[in-house]
C-alpha cells in the first residue's frame, strides 16, 4: 500500500540530511511539494501518481541543493557584464565559499552536539575539567617562578651564605645567621658591593605586642636596614624612607588601615613591646602591600638601628662570634660575583681563624673546603630549600613540577576522554563523511572540518574553564597561601599563551579521530562495515595511558594520606591536647607567670600551670648547645623548665624521678634526659653529664636525675635529638602552659582570660594549644596532599566519564549481539562478564603499568620523613580495589542495562 | 527547448516580471512559468529556490512568512523597488538583443 504521508516524509527527511538545505529552506519545500500534489490529486491522479509526478518535476535533490549553497555565497554586485552568462556558478567568490564552508561545518558540528548530548557533555566537561587545572596550576606554577622577579634590582640582589662542608665534599649545611658587621664589612672591602641590609627577627617576633590608637595587638615584626628600600622594589605610598632616627618603622598599607583607619598614619607613634618594654617608635612611612610573591615579608619594618645603636644588639656589634642576622648585599650591575670570592674567603678568614685549624685536622684541603662565605642571587632564593633558616621557608621546586605535570596528566585524560569518545561516535558520523566524500570532498577537506569542530568544543571548554577558574580561584588561594589572579591570564602574553594551550588542545584532541575518520572508505562507510571505538588498538593505548595516570594519582594520594595521618596520630611521647600556651612577659619587676600560678590556683578546669623557655614546633628548632664531648661534636636540646613541665606536657619518665621545688640542689645540679640523650651520650642515671658544667668545675656538673621517654618536639621529618631538661628558678622564662581539663573548655579558657586581665590588662590575651603549634609544621605537606586529593579526584572522574562514554557507544552498536547471545542462551552474569573484561583488563594492565612508577617516587618522597610508613601490600591492594571496582562499576552499569533489555524489544528494532 | 544558458540568465527577468504582477510564492511561480511558456522554458521546480534566495539575497525581492488558512507555513516572495528598476534594466537589455535579432533575421541575404 502507497502510504503518502510516509512518502512525503521519506522525501523531506532526506532534505534534511542534505547540510545544503537550512531548516528555513525545508519549510519552503515542504510547502511546495504539498502544492504541487495537491494540485495533481486535484486533476484526478492517484496518491502515488501524484507524488511520484510532483517530486519528478522537483528534480534531483542534489542539484537543487548545490544550488543552494551557491545561491548564499553569490557575490552581491554581480557585474552587468555577465549578463547572458552563466553567472550563478561564476560569481562564486573563494573568500566567501570558505566561509559559507565553515559555517556549514558549525552547523554540523551544532547539529552533532545537541544530538548526542552525553558525549558533548563528557567531551566538553573533559575539556574544561582539563583546561580549568591547566589554568590554575599555570597561575601556580607562574607565581613560583616569578617568586621575587618583581624586583628591578633582583639581578644585583644577594643574600649571603655562610655553607659547611663534609670532608667528602657534600654539603653539611648553609647558614643564613650572620655577625652584625658583616654587611657593612662586605661593602667596605669588596668595592663591587653598593649596599647591605640585614634582617633580624627577635625571639617571638612573629608575635611581638604593638601598642597603637590606645588598642594593643599581636604582630609579627621584622627589623631591618632601611637600606631594604633602595634594594627592594617597595614603593613608598606616604612618608619617607630615609632614617632619620632609629626609633623609627614603616608600615604596609594593610597594617596602617588596620591601625590608624583612614588617618595619615605618617608621624604618629606607636609601641612595641622589645624586651618586656613597651618602646616608642614613630610611622616613617607607609608602603604598598607586599606582594606574596616577595621573599621579603613584613608589615611592620623596625629600624634595625633601633637594636644595634640602642638595644640589645648593641654589646654585640663588634662580636664575629654572634650570629643572627640575615644578610643580603647588593652589588654594582657592571661587577662580577666570581671577583669577589677570594676576598669573602680571605674576610671568612680573618674573623674565623680557627676554621684554618679544624679544617686541617680533619682532613680538609683548604679553609675553603670546609667553609666559605657565598653570595647567593635573589631568584635562586625561593627555591633553595637546603637553607632552613631565612627569611621564608623556601618552596620545594619538586612540588611545582609535581603540580605541573599533574595538570598536564589531567589535560591529557580530558584529550584523551575527546579522542575515544570522536572515535567511537564515528560508526553515527560515516554516513556523513561517506555522503562528503562522494559530493567531492577531499580528505584535506574533512580534515579541516574535524579539526575546526574539536577546535570549537576546546574554544568552548576554555570559556567554562576560565569561568570555573574564577569560582575556584579564591579556595585555591586559601589552599596554596597565595594570592593569585584570574587579570593575569588576560594579560596580552598569557592571552595567547592560553589561547595557544587551547588551540593545541583542539589539535591534539581532534588530530586522531580527523585522519582516522577522513580516510573511510565511501563503501565502508555506507556499508555499516565500520568497526571503530572501543576494539580500536589506539583506543585502547588512550584508555591504558588514562587510567595509569589515574592510578598513579590514586596511589600518591592514598600514600600521602596515609603519611599524614600516621604523622598526625603517632604518639609524640607527650600530649599537646589541652596544653594552652601563652607567652610570659614581665610586669612591674615580676611575671605574668608569677601572677598566673597564684591566680589559677584552684581555678576549675585549670589543671596544671608550668613554664619553659622553648616551644616546640618553633621554625628554627629547638635551642641548646653544641659542644665537643669525649672527641666528637654533639649537640643537645635544652628546655629550662618550670616545676611542673613534666605533669603538664605528660612527658613519662622511664626511671629516675621529677624535679622537686622542694630540692634546693635540683636548681643547680638537676637534669632529665631522654632516651637518646642516655645513650648517645653513654650516660647513667644518678650519674655526672660532665661536660655541661659551664665553668669548668667538677662540682658544678649537673647530676641525672631521671630518664624520660624520647619525646617528638620537632617534626617528624626529622630523628629525636638528644634533648635534656634543666629546672630553672627564673619566673620570665618565655612561655607559659596551662593544662586545661577537656570538659568545659570555654568556660576554663574564659577563667584564664579573667584572671589575665588582672594581671596585664593592658595585654591582649592571646593564646594557642601545643597540638596547634605541633600541626604547623606539616602545613606544607597538609596542603600538597590536599591539592593532590583534589586533582586524583578530578582525573578518576574523568577517567570513567571517558570510559562510561567508550562503553555506552560500544555497546549501543552491539545491542542486537547482546540480544542474538541472550536468545541463544547466554546468561545475563555471562554477558556482563565477557564485555566487562573487555575494558576492565585495559584498567587492570594501567594498574600493573603504575604500580612499579609510584613505588620509586613515593619511596623518595617518603625518606623526607624520619618516621614514616611502610609502602606495604595493603596500599596496593586498596588502590587496585579502588581503581578497578570505580572502573568496573562504570562498565557494567552500561553492559548490565544492554544485558537485561529484552532480546525481542532489541532485535524488532533492528 | 531553451538553452541551459539562455534559461540561467533568463530567470531572473522571468521571476522578477512575474513578481510585479504581485507578491507570491514559489510553487505558484513555477506553475505560472510553465503556463505562459507553454512548457517550452521548463525548469525542474527545485532550482526556482536557489535563484530566489539569491534575488532575495542581492535584495531585489523580499520575502514573508504567511501561516495559510490550512495552517501551512508558506514563503511569499514580493519585488523591491531595486528588482523593478532590475527589471527595467533587463527589460532594456533584452528588447536591445530581441531588437538586434529581428533586424539580423528580417535582412535578406545578399548574394
């Protein structure tokens, strides 16, 4: 039976095929064929008669729609001379063709997009996902190379190092404490040396009380040089910074508005609390904000002249033997730094003689070998991460390139997700390719047009990426400490830079699937002989690599989370929980921790008060004294502690007893060491530690009293020193500690504020908890496992966002084999299992392949660690659980539901 | 039957003439061709489209969508006040030929 409708829609739904034809110009034809049939039904002819008749005098399609193309690129002022020619084909303009060529291309490439709408989703999240990490780790990876760069003078900038070495030549260590005359010594003697400036931070100057507007705060301080704004680039908003007097500090513009709100803060006067003094000081100047990409941090600058003319510095000017400064010179654009190391070596020299000498007996060539002052540019500082004590902690190099290549792996994953799944998705697209090959499209042709379309979804996928950058900017900057900008990918530079990222994207992604796909053959193509996605070799080398790199990242996360959290739950050996710490100051000829004993006494919550002179967790490591002991160089940690320290920390003695308040001699002949102490020093309990009596009598040699548990009061990157604790009488050792009970802590803590109130009202109170302190240390390490957790996330989602996408297309063409296999017999647990093991044994080679790749760099990263974990079985189990149960759930979620469709419902539609 | 040639650049005279008798729409035109050509210029319907949109392009014709009263959709084709004076013009042109043409064809040989 004729059934005209159908015929009808036959005829328009090839129109629509035809790209010639544009949705307006279908209507048009539609209207036109209906016409014309009506018109011939009217004259009596049959249904078929007329449509056959009405579509006869239509013409061929093809005709009419090449005609279509040509009408739109016809140029508008056609030349009256072409009057009688054939001037719809001789108008055609090459210009104008290729655009309408590209336009068609949008058109499908549109057309495309909104037909399979999970495969552009996954293409372009894939993509954006990609280019969004590329993004921020670029802004990352920029800010730490450019670290300091904004200094004009960073060529001539140096800090000065003093560095030791082993007598096999390795490098023992690199100090940054220098005397106080070096730099002026550096710029009398070396004439290429213009300028010094040194820095010095104050014990607890990171916490120093300031006194402004009648309100007091906390405050880290620096002191330093005003030579610091000759060197450095800090410009000056207000004031001036030429010393005039050395009760003088400058501020950033951060710490005035906080200070002085919208006063001019220049000329007015502030006090900081130096010494358990409140001292004068008047604001100089008020600079911008330093940039967080400046190894010099400060927001309140002290005249350095302040310490070295008037304070405590000033009885050690002349003294080689004190060091504590840091010391950066710099020199003249025309002088050479090789020039000046013979006179640093002979200067190192002169003040140190007795170098020469240690030198010689051990075994060294020269003094140099052993010793010598470098001068170390400003941009090599960011990085050098063997210096422990500048200014900064330096940033390990290995983490920017770790970051780096991370969102390379990402950006990979996203391509690789975009070229298996155009593969795949081309067995829909060989009609089409098969239809413009045989209008008479070139390969070049197709190319061009595959390329331009992944080169559009890239261009797309940037725009959401740098919308998803500017969401995430801020809690990256939280993450890294940083203070990075979404302006500097608008700078003309980057602009292309990115725009190059993404356009090489577009290609890397498009390269493949545009050759692959161009070289169809015409007859394959309509044949339905096209085996492409999924069976492909290439696609599978894309989803092995994908899915190596994210099990690498699984694995590194898991590591590091494992680290961490074996970092965080050892047993320190004592308990920083509840251990309020605040810091002691003197008040009218007396303590606060005078005060605080008797006040707290019986306060509920309150359950013991002690004080020491060290924190621990501090950035420089734990104070003591170094000294020669039966022929070799030993070190010694030294807390001088309040009676009660041991109660108050928890620390457990092994044997021995506590300091007794009530034994005059354990004031002056009492110690408690540690473990290690015991036994690197082969000591005895009850015994004499010879070598600490400091003056040289035998009766002044402290007596072991007691042993204590080897407790971790540095990081655990590092091993237990020896460390040993003496009882002090003085009341103005540095630190206060409290051990509060857990129940009602703010109700205790309110106490303490109480009570601290009558004691130094005009002191903040301010406080932190030991464990908090102890947490510090491993920031660094929280954050980059942070980040890596996040970026291991994002490429095992798009990892099986690829993988689901290959799977659903695969089987989408292999539905009717599903169900021919399912009326033969095949169990529904048979079918998941053969098509699974197709894809998972792809995840399960990437988990062979990054196995051994992970075991060398996490060991490496591991042997940072002093107490560390093993990289056991067990991680690899979980890892391979996690890995391939993600991956086979993703498969079989697709499989299952082609597995339990109904064979008759499947094979009808075929 | 007309020449490929000479139906290409007769066309556009041929729609625009038919257009001034009033706006219509592209079935209509070919039927209207075939009637007053006695089928001797016939087009295959299809290629009247493309050499409407390009009039319609070079902006001697506008088009309309009407919505008919059967509900159809249909593209209503009018002449310009540019595709008259065209039509002026290839009117001008075509008496030019038609008039060198009937003077060649009425001249008697000379022998």
């Amino acid at each position: 039976m004729f059934n005209l409708e159908e015929e009808i829609k036959n005829w328009l739904s090839e129109l629509r095929r035809d790209p010639g034809f544009e949705d307006g110009d279908i209507a048009e034809m539609e209207d036109h064929i209906l016409d014309s049939i009506e018109i011939h039904i009217e004259a009596r002819l049959s249904e078929q008669e007329a449509f056959e008749k009405a579509t006869a005098s239509f013409g061929a399609l093809d005709k009419t729609s090449s005609e279509m193309v040509k009408s739109r690129t016809t140029n508008m002022n056609t030349p009256r001379t072409d009057f009688l020619a054939h001037n719809y084909s001789n108008s055609t303009n090459m210009l104008s063709a290729t655009t309408i060529m590209f336009s068609n291309y949008l058109k499908i490439a549109g057309r495309n997009i909104r037909k399979q709408k999970l495969f552009s989703f996954i293409n372009i999240l894939s993509l954006t996902i990609g280019l969004a990490a590329t993004l921020l780790i670029f802004l990352f990876v920029h800010d730490e190379i450019n670290f300091d760069k904004f200094n004009t003078n960073k060529a001539d900038i140096h800090r000065v190092l003093q560095v030791q070495h082993n007598v096999d030549g390795s490098l023992a260590y690199k100090g940054t404490s220098h005397a106080i005359s070096l730099g002026p010594e550096l710029v009398r003697e070396i004439p290429g040396i213009i300028r010094y400036t040194r820095f010095f931070e104050h014990w607890n100057s990171e916490n120093s009380y300031v006194k402004a507007n009648d309100k007091t705060f906390r405050e880290p301080v620096l002191y330093s040089d005003f030579t610091i704004f000759k060197m450095f680039s800090l410009p000056v908003i207000r004031g001036s910074v030429e010393s005039n007097s050395v009760h003088e500090v400058v501020l950033s513009e951060k710490i005035a508005n906080k200070y002085f709100a919208d006063e001019n803060p220049v000329g007015k006067t502030l006090s900081i609390r130096i010494d358990d003094e409140f001292v004068d000081f008047t604001v100089a100047a008020v600079i911008e904000n330093i940039p967080s990409n400046s190894s010099v941090q400060f927001d309140l600058l002290v005249n350095l002249s302040y310490l070295t003319e008037v304070g405590f510095l000033k009885e050690y000017i002349t003294n080689w033997g004190f060091g504590a400064i840091n010391t950066y010179v710099q020199k003249d654009p025309a002088a050479k730094i090789e020039n000046m190391q013979p006179v640093l070596d002979k200067m190192l020299l002169t003040h140190y003689p007795y170098y020469a000498e240690i030198a010689e007996q051990s075994g060294y060539k020269t003094a140099m070998d052993y010793r010598q002052l470098i001068l170390q540019p400003l941009m090599d500082i960011h990085f050098d991460s063997t210096v422990t004590n500048g200014l900064l902690p330096a940033s390990n190099k290995l983490y920017s390139i770790l970051l780096g290549l991370i969102a390379i792996g990402i950006l990979l994953i996203g391509c690789i997700n975009f070229m298996n799944l155009s593969i795949g998705r081309s067995s829909n697209r060989a009609k089409e390719i098969g239809l413009r090959k045989t209008i008479g499209a070139n390969r070049k042709q197709l190319v061009v047009q595959f390329l331009s379309e992944s080169i559009v979804l890239a261009v797309v996928a940037l725009f959401l990426a740098l919308l998803s950058v500017k969401l995430l900017l801020p809690v990256f900057n939280m993450l890294t400490g940083k203070e990075l900008s979404l302006a500097l990918l608008f700078e003309p530079i980057y602009l292309l830079i990115i725009l190059g990222i993404t356009l090489f994207t577009g290609l890397i992604s498009g390269i493949y699937p545009a050759f692959a796909l161009s070289n169809f053959k015409i007859e394959d193509a309509f044949s339905g002989n096209l085996k492409l996605g999924g069976s492909n070799t290439f696609t599978r080398i894309l989803v092995v690599f994908q899915f190596t790199l994210a099990t690498l990242l699984i694995i590194g996360m898991l590591v590091i989370t494992a680290q961490m959290s074996y970092i965080q739950n050892k047993d320190l050996g004592f308990s920083g929980e509840q251990v309020v710490v605040i810091p002691n100051s003197s008040i009218n000829q007396t303590t606060i921790f005078s005060h605080y004993k008797q006040a707290l006494n019986g306060v509920p919550g309150v359950l013991n008060v002690a004080s020491a002179d060290q924190n621990f967790g501090d950035k420089h490591g734990l104070g003591g004294m170094g000294f020669e002991y039966k022929g070799k160089e030993m070190r010694t940690g030294i807390i001088n502690v309040s009676a009660d320290y041991l109660k108050t920390i928890e620390i457990d003695l092994i044997s021995g007893r506590d300091f007794d308040a009530q034994i005059s001699t354990d004031y002056s002949h009492a110690v408690i060491v540690n473990e290690s102490g015991l036994r690197d020093f082969e000591l005895e309990q009850d015994g004499i530690f010879e070598t600490l009596g400091r003056t040289g009598k035998t009766e002044d040699d402290p007596v072991v009293i007691g042993v204590m548990k080897d407790f971790h009061f540095n990081s655990l990157t590092v091993d237990v020193e020896p460390m040993l604790i003496k009882l002090s009488k003085s009341e103005n050792l540095n630190y206060v500690m409290v051990k509060i009970s857990p129940e009602n802590m703010p109700s205790t803590i309110a106490s303490l504020n109480e009570a601290w109130g009558g004691i130094a009202q005009d002191l903040p109170f301010e406080y932190t908890f030991l464990d908090d302190t102890m947490a510090t240390q491993y920031a660094a390490q929280k954050e980059w496992s942070k980040i890596i957790s996040i970026s291991m996330i994002t490429a095992i989602i798009l990892s099986c966002f690829g993988l689901f996408g290959l799977v659903a297309m695969a089987i989408a063409g292999r539905r009717s084999e599903i169900g021919v296999r399912k009326v033969l017999g095949a169990t529904v647990v048979q079918i998941v299992s053969f098509y699974s093991w197709k894809y998972t044994r792809l995840v399960l080679l990437s988990f062979l392949i990054a196995m051994p790749v992970s075991y060398y760099y996490l060991e490496k990263w591991l042997e940072t660690f002093a107490f560390r974990i093993d990289l056991g079985v067990q991680i690899y189990v979980v890892a391979g659980i996690i890995t391939l149960g993600i991956a086979f759930l993703t498969v079989v979620y697709k499989i299952l539901e082609a597995a339990l469709a109904n064979p008759a419902q499947v094979l009808r539609d075929e | 039957m007309a020449s490929k040639g000479l139906m290409a650049a007769s066309t556009k005279p041929l729609i625009l003439s038919i257009l001034k008798g009033g706006k219509n729409y592209g079935y209509y035109i070919t039927q209207k061709v075939k009637e007053i050509s006695d089928g001797s210029l016939e087009w295959s319907d299809g290629m009247l489209y493309p050499v409407l949109h390009r009039l319609e392009k070079e902006g001697f014709i506008a088009s309309e969508w009407i919505i008919t009263n059967t509900g159809r959709r249909r593209k209503y084709y009018s002449i310009t006040e540019l595709g008259k004076q065209e039509l002026r013009t290839e009117k001008e042109n075509w008496m030019s030929v038609h008039a060198v043409f009937t003077q060649l064809w009425n001249l008697k040989p000379t022998i």
